[in-house]
C-alpha cells in the first residue's frame, strides 16, 4: 500500500508528529486531493498546546490543516461533476446528517498531507490563475472574517469600525471592511509592524491599544460617536474589555476570536442605554467561500501580502513554533507537500 507524509495530532499527548501514513483511498461520495498547499492557523497552534480540544473527533489522533488547496486525484462511488486533475480548494468543514458542524483537520483528518480526502458537496472550483497558496486560505483566514463583518455584524457603508488584532484574520477583516464601503476603520495591535500593516491594507487609524491617548484618537476620527462595530480578532480579554469603551450608540461588539474566558459588560446601564449588542462569531458558510472566490478572481482584494511564507510539509513543526512566536508577523504561513 502507498504511503504519504503527514502532520499528524495525538491530542492524549498534544504533541505533532509528522508520520508516514496510508494514502487514503475516497469511499462513496468523496474525492481524494493532491494536496498542493495547506495554511498553517493560529487555531492549529491551540490545538497543539491544549487550548482548543476536538469536540467530535472519534479516536485520539487526527491530521491536522483545514485550509487546503489543491488538484482532484481520485473519485469515490457514485462522485459526479468532478474530474482528475482539476484544481479546487475545500471547505473548512461540512455538516453530518444530524446538522452538527465538523471542522476538517479537527474533527477529521485535514490537509496537512500529501493526499486529502473530501466530501464532493465541499470542493470549490479555484479560478485560473489564482495560486493554490492563496485559494487555500480564503476558507478561513479569510471566509471567517467576510462572514463577522457582512452576516454577524451586519456592516454597513460608512460605519465606523474597529479591528482588534491585526493577524492572520484582522489583517484580512481590514481589506474586506474596505472593500464594502466602512469608515472610518481603526485597527488596534500593540506591535509596530501589524499597525504600519493595518494601514497599507486599508486601515484610516492604527493605534497601539496601550497608548495613553488611544481613547481620544478613536473617538477624533469617528467625530464623537464611537465604533458602530468592534471586532475582536485578538480573542484577549483586554481587548474586548477595551472596545467596549468606545462604541456608540447601538454599537456591536463581534467575538471572533476565541479567549475560552467569561465576557464582562462593565454597565448594564450604558450597555441598555446605547442599546449595544455583543454577538459572537464563528467560521462561515459554503456561501462566503464562493463569494469571495468571485471577488478574488474579479481582482476586487489581493492575497498576495498575506502569504507570509511557504515551506515543505516536513517542516511543518517549525511553522507550528514560528506562528506560536509571532516570528516575523506571519499573516499565514503555508505547507507545500
């Protein structure tokens, strides 16, 4: 039987193992990928040191990446409408029979591999042209924000917003803000580079959130009123605790990133008063994928500046310690088998 590398998690141990394993063979309904790309997500990091735990996952060990890219190989039964050889990126998860919402790469094994296997209904067409290393971050890094600012938050033109934490999400959340007309857009991260980053992708303000005259920044750009919309990226206490200071009037606070910490109003009064919201975020829908395939492929936003680096699947490992760090500010580093 042919075998394959692969980033493999045994979540017992939290440790990653980079292991030969069988190439798997798609049964009924799935296709199998030559895997040309995968990210590397801050939340695969979580996963490794036990911050995040699989939640449906039936066994102990599971191949981690759910950002992946790359050609159709083989065909299951009964798999219609795909063929060798065309090039497609996944979906970061489906849905069971029961409408339970399985990530890939957490819940079953993902793209950090050689070969990945995929239910039909979860491959995406990539355009011509586009790079596998951009196509297989869009389902996530990139899906993940479209879907807090048009669907949770509900963004409208000339609002004003905030984004807390300029990473892997922030950095694409900024773009896409822009791109639907919000302003004006602040963006909060306490390093030097993700601010200067912030305003090269869009951003009209970045501020250090630890600036004594942040509060008086923020509230000078948006003419008094406040944020219409927050939205925590950073999944730190501190910074929800923040943007809550300086929404206006029927402002939201979007959760997106995760704390696994209780969230605090400070004033039921205020909070009442301004009618404000907080809503929580997570992921996104088979819709906002194909948007966004659309928008990329029409030009309208450009990955290029968010693949922070690209090495081979065997260093899989160091990518792990280089996001962990914060070394060099990735935005995404990818994996090429």
């Amino acid at each position: 039987m042919a075998e394959m590398l692969a980033g493999r998690l045994h979540v017992a141990e939290r440790a990653l193992r980079m292991e030969s394993v069988p190439v798997p063979e798609p049964g009924p309904g799935q296709v199998r990928i030559k895997v040309a790309a995968a990210g590397v997500c801050l939340s695969d990091v979580h996963l490794i040191d036990g911050t995040l735990t699989p939640l449906h996952l039936p066994g102990d060990v599971v191949t981690l990446g759910h950002e992946v890219a790359g050609v159709v190989d083989a065909l299951g039964d009964g798999v219609t409408g795909w063929e060798p050889g065309q090039p497609v990126l996944l979906q970061a998860g489906e849905r069971d029979r029961r409408g339970t919402l399985l990530t890939r790469g957490v819940d079953y094994d993902g793209g950090w591999a050689e070969y990945a296997l995929a239910r039909e209904d979860t491959l995406v067409l990539v355009p011509a042209g586009m790079p596998f290393e951009h196509a297989c971050i869009i389902p996530d890094a990139v899906s993940t924000p479209w879907a807090a600012v048009t669907d949770t938050a509900r963004t409208r033109p000339g609002e004003a917003v905030g984004v807390w934490g300029v990473g892997g999400l922030g950095a694409h959340a900024v773009q896409l803000l822009r791109l639907i007309g919000a302003a004006p857009i602040v963006a909060v991260d306490p390093l030097p580079a993700a601010r200067d980053r912030a305003v090269t992708l869009g951003a009209d303000l970045a501020l250090d959130p630890k600036d004594g005259g942040f509060r008086d920044a923020l509230l000078e750009v948006t003419a008094a009123r406040g944020l219409d919309v927050a939205f925590d990226f950073a999944g730190v206490t501190p910074a929800r605790e923040q943007a809550m200071t300086v929404l206006g009037a029927q402002g939201r606070l979007v959760l997106a990133g995760i704390a696994n910490e209780a969230v605090t109003i400070p004033s039921d009064t205020r909070f009442n008063y301004g009618r404000q919201a907080v809503l929580g975020h997570y992921g996104s829908e088979a819709e906002h994928v194909d948007q966004l395939v659309t928008l990329a492929a029409l030009g309208r936003f450009d990955l290029t500046t968010s693949i922070s680096d690209v090495l081979p699947l065997a260093d899989a490992p160091e990518a792990v310690r280089r996001v962990h760090d914060k070394q060099g500010n990735p935005i995404r580093l990818i994996l090429r088998p």
